[in-house]
C-alpha cells in the first residue's frame, strides 16, 4: 500500500514537472512569435515612412527645380519668377496627363510664327517638344510603375500612410492591426512593396523635371513671342529699342500683365496677339504668294531696250506680260506676244501699286520696278508686317486717318472700312540749314508720331517762320520788292520790338483754304496749299514737314458734319467769308503719321512705295536704332512751317 501511494506521488510530481516545462516552452514560442511580429510592425513603420518622407521632399522639389531650370535662361528670368510665383509655382502649361490647353494654344501659333514673318528659331520650339516628348514618355513610364503597383496587398494598405502629411507611430500600426484594419506582412512583401513603390517614385521625380522644362521653356518662348508682337520696336526711326537684349526688362511690367490675360483665356488671348488692322492680315497672305513665287524660280526678268507700248510686239511684251501675271495682274494670254488692251490695263494697274502715274506705257523707271528681285520683295513685306507690329494704329476706332508717309496718301477709315484716300505732300529729303537753330541735316522731313485733330481752321493765316523769311521769302523781296505785297503778307511788329509777318487768307495763301490742327511734339500740322501742281508728281516730298493735302475741303466737310455738327452748307458759307474761323470739334479724331514702304490695294496686290527718306535703307544696313545725335537732330520741332 505505500509503495502503491509513493508511486502515484512520483507519478505526480514528474507530470507536474512535465507540464511545467512544456507551459515554459509554449511560453518561450509566443514570446519569439510576439517579438517577431512587432519587428515586423516596427519594419512596416520604417518603410512608410521612408517612402513618405522622399514623396514630401518629391512634392517640396517643384520650386526648387523650375527656379534651378530658369536658372539657365538668358532673358525673361524676372517676368518668369513673378508670374511662377504669383500661382505659386503652379504647373500652368501641364496637366498630369500631358500639355495643358495653355500649352496647346501657344504652340499651335508658334507652329505658324513664321507667316508673320518671324523666325521660329527665336522660340526655340525644338526644345519645348523635345522636352514635351520627354515629359509624356516620364508620365506613361509613371503610370507603368503605379500599374506594377496595383494588386500588390501592401500597397492598398499602406498607400494612404505614405501620402499622408503626419507619420504613423509603431502604436498606432498595432492598433489598426489588432483592429483588423491592417493585415500583417512579411519581410519580402514589404521588400517588394517599397522597390516598387521607389521606382515609382522614381518616374515621378523624372516626370517633374521635364515638366519643369517644359513649363519654363514654354514660357519665355510666350514671352518672347509678346515681346515681339506687342512691346519691341527694331524698325522705327524714333523709337527702336537700343539693346533689344534686355527689352525683357524694359517692358517687364507689360510683360506681367499679359501673361496674366493669357493665363485667363489662352485662345482669346492668342487671337487677338497680332495686329488687327486688315492691311496686316493682306501681307500675310501676299508673303505666302511672294514665297511661292520665289520657290518656283523668282520673278521673269524683263530686258528693256526701249519704250513699249500698246501695238507692240515681240519677247520683250512676252516678258513683260508674263512678269505681270506672276504678281496676279490681268495681263492677258501669256503667250501673246501682242501689247494688247488687258497688257496696256494690267501694266496701268502695276505702276498705281508701285507709285507711278498710270500712262500704260512700260519706261526704264518701270522695268527697273519689275526687275526688282523676289528676294528684295520678300524683305520688304516682312519688314512691312515688322512695321504694322509697330504701329500705333487702333483700327478700332471708330473713324481716323492714317497718312502713309512713303506711299505720299491720307486714308479716311470709318467703321473698320477704307472710305476714301487723299494725295498728300510731305516733308522734303533735302540736306538744309536753320540759321536761327544753328543746325543742318535733313531737318524738313514730316515725322512718324499719332495725335488727335482736335481744331479745323477756315481761311487761315500762314506765319512765316525766321528760317523760311531768311531762306526763301528775302530772296524773293529781292528779286521782286512788292512780292509781299502782292501775296498779301503783313508785317507786324511785336513788343519786343521783333517782327512777324503773315500772309492774309486767301487762294494765294501758303496754307490754302483749310487748316488741320492737332497739336504735336514737332509743329507738324495738315492743310491745303497754294502749290497744287505739286500733286502731279509721283514722289511728294516738298514741303518743310507739314503735310499737304488735296481736296482738304472734302475732307473738312466730313469731319466737320460728324465732329462739329455742322453741314457742308455752313462750312461754304464760313469759306466765302474769307475771314479766319476756327472750329474746335466736339469728337477728336485720331490721326496716325506713318512710315511703311508697303501696302495692300482693294484686290490684294501689294503697293510698293518710294523708301523717300530711306528708313529701310538704314534698317537693313543696321544704321537703326539711330545715335542720340542723330535722333535729336531727326525729331526736332519745326517752327510753324508750311
């Protein structure tokens, strides 16, 4: 019996023994298996945020790499800042997916820039495309990496962790994942995950960078392209840029305000960048035709040996006729080699487009005209549409003039429409003195400036300038001593003990019968003369640089009537009295004094006019823009002149 008790208290003893150590090693495994786990965790933590970290320092690298791009610029730097960081270095002329409507709209015009005559070179669009390529070849790589993401369990659930702004805390991770609301991992998967997961944060640092490129490349070429169509001047006498290499600057603020329009409405913006004015719109497509002309081989030269005329006949008319039709002219069949009436009316109309008097008859003059070179012809409609870029004209004003200095005409427009055009004479080209000023030059030539006809002045008087009266008007005294009397000029004697002398009103009156007011930096005013045979003359340029009109007085009655609100009636009426009156007009009129040796005729062929004071001349040669002393000397005021 008690060998049968110390049995079973052994057999106690050793079970108990044996339950302990095996509670002991189950222990041990769920401790190992706990430790595990939380390495884990602490892993999946250090993972997130790796990744999170490098995605926030990714999305803080935007300024940092626009600013490192546009380090690299050689203009527009200060107009691309400003406006980078007004939109706070937002990505305007990109999406996510590839060119913005921004980026659409500037480039479908600079496609074309070179119709308006400028070089696409200037843009540099080779590396806005090659940077475009780039970019949309970094984006799709992207969205293959985020595709190698898809299905990958760790990414779905730890996606939202590495884009948030706030880290995750070990806690936290063991929380949501006694929640059920994140599953546990292994080291290989979270390996693969974070691989993945850099490659494609990887393809997103790259897609940044050729956004950048292409954001800022995009935009200095948009500025360069205002610059061109809006602010520089390279072609005016007066007021061409002298270093056109930091116009950027120069015109910054303009700059600005314009990006800012355009970042509003691309295509709006985009549409109304060029000029407006039909004539601009003409020469485009007048330079498309002169290109082709000179693709296909240049203009037919034309051999003259003598005078022709209708009745003619030979290769010489063959030339002429067939030189005439390459511009568009009706001349005719080209194989005729009969002067005919369409030759003789297709020759007229070529020597009104290029300022001669429309005889019919081909001269030396004109042959030279024709044998102009299709290269030469080119230069000068791009240097016209420069011209136009420059101009001051508002075609939409309601009503203006325009006085076309080179092609010796005033335009009335009205609505958008021509409605009527005027001979005019202008200042001359002659190398002259002003005693009183002590200067010589070319002093007489009418200036390049817009005003506002603000008076029109019936039966004026002419005050005779101390420079004419020494120049001309002594000299006339001397060879006929009642000469002022005659022409009906009075001496008045002033205050100070100077003279003044004027001519009455009159038909005798070096102003004629109508004056035209519109004050001026330069004493320029319009008028009527007493020298009319001077409109039969095909280069206009006598004057002392007031312009001279013909028919003033049909001109006089449309301004009046819309802007004084008088008829044509009265106006006679205030003419017969031969008395002064000047009529201030209630509506100012705009008036634009240009210069710009071409021009379109209402069936589109292009007028070539006289460079009279050859301002293309010294553009081509790079005389412009112009010394100080040689501006001072071109833009100085002219003392109350004819």
């Amino acid at each position: 019996m008690l060998k049968k008790t110390l049995l079973l208290c052994f057999l106690a003893v050793v079970t108990t023994c044996c339950t302990s150590r095996q509670h002991e090693k189950a222990q041990g495994r769920v401790e190992r298996v706990t430790k595990a786990e939380q390495v884990v965790e602490d892993e999946t933590v250090a993972v997130v945020e790796r990744l999170r970290s490098r995605k926030i320092a990714l999305d803080g690298k935007r300024k940092t790499v626009l600013e490192e791009v546009l380090k690299n610029e050689k203009m527009f730097k200060k107009a691309t800042l400003q406006t980078l960081e007004e939109r706070g270095y937002e990505f305007l002329f990109s999406t996510e997916e590839g060119e913005s409507r921004w980026a659409k709209a500037l480039l479908k015009f600079l496609d074309r820039v070179e119709e308006h005559a400028l070089k696409k070179e200037k843009y540099e669009i080779f590396r806005i495309e090659q940077a475009k390529t780039d970019m949309l070849l970094a984006m799709s790589n992207m969205q293959s990496q985020k595709v190698r993401l898809a299905g990958d369990r760790a990414f779905e659930a730890l996606s939202g962790f590495v884009m948030a702004k706030e880290p995750v805390t070990a806690e936290q991770m063991t929380s949501l994942k006694e929640a059920g609301r994140v599953p546990s991992f292994s080291r290989h998967e979270l390996s693969g995950f974070e691989e993945k997961f850099n490659a494609y944060l990887d393809a997103m640092e790259q897609t940044l960078l050729s956004r950048a490129r292409f954001e800022v490349w995009c935009q200095v070429a948009f500025f360069r392209l205002v610059l061109d169509m809006k602010f520089l001047k390279i072609a005016h006498p007066f007021k061409a840029d002298k270093d056109p290499g930091k116009a950027d600057v120069v015109y910054l603020d303009g700059l600005v305000k314009m990006f800012g329009e355009f970042a509003k409405d691309p295509d709006a913006f985009i549409s109304h960048l060029p000029p407006k004015h039909p004539y601009y719109w003409a020469l485009i497509e007048a330079l498309k035709r002169y290109k082709k002309i000179e693709a296909d081989g240049g203009f037919t030269q034309v051999h003259f040996t003598s005078k022709l005329k209708k009745g003619a006949r030979g290769g010489a008319v063959l030339e002429l006729r067939q030189r005439l039709l390459q511009e568009g002219y009706d001349a005719g069949d080209v194989s005729n080699p009969l002067f005919d009436d369409a030759l003789e009316k297709a020759l007229k109309h070529y020597q009104e487009t290029h300022g001669f008097e429309p005889t019919g008859v081909l001269e030396e003059k004109h042959a030279r005209s024709l044998n102009v070179s299709i290269a030469k012809r080119i230069q000068q409609i791009e240097l016209g549409l420069q011209r136009w870029r420059e101009s001051e004209v508002d075609p939409a004003q309601p009503f203006y003039l325009r006085v076309n200095i080179p092609e010796f005409k005033l335009e009335v427009w009205e609505d958008g429409k021509l409605l009527r055009k005027h001979k005019v004479v202008v200042g001359n080209n002659n190398w002259d003195k002003d005693p009183d000023a002590r200067v010589e030059g070319r002093i007489n030539r009418t200036k390049i400036f817009s005003a506002l006809v603000k008076q029109v002045i019936l039966n004026p008087r002419w005050y005779v300038p101390a420079r004419i009266r020494r120049l001309e008007l002594d000299f006339e005294v001397l060879n006929e001593p009642d000469y002022l009397e005659k022409k009906k000029f009075k001496v008045k004697v002033l205050p100070d003990g100077t003279e003044e002398i004027y001519q009455e009103s009159g038909d005798d009156n070096a102003l004629g019968r109508v004056k035209f007011v519109f004050p001026n930096p330069y004493g320029i005013f319009m008028h009527d003369t007493n020298q009319k045979e001077f409109f039969k003359q095909e280069i206009r340029a006598f004057s002392h640089g007031c312009i001279r009109l013909e028919n003033p007085i049909e001109l006089a009655y449309i301004i009046l009537e819309k802007c004084a609100s008088m008829s044509r009636e009265q106006v006679q009426s205030l003419l017969a009295t031969e008395k002064v009156h000047e009529i201030d007009l209630k509506t100012f009129v705009p008036i634009y004094v240009e210069y710009n040796t071409v021009g379109i005729d209402e069936d589109g062929h292009v007028e070539f006019y006289s460079d009279v004071y050859q301002y293309d001349k010294d553009f081509f040669e790079g005389k412009i823009p112009y010394s100080e002393e040689e501006l001072k000397l071109l833009m100085r005021k002219i003392p109350r002149i004819d």
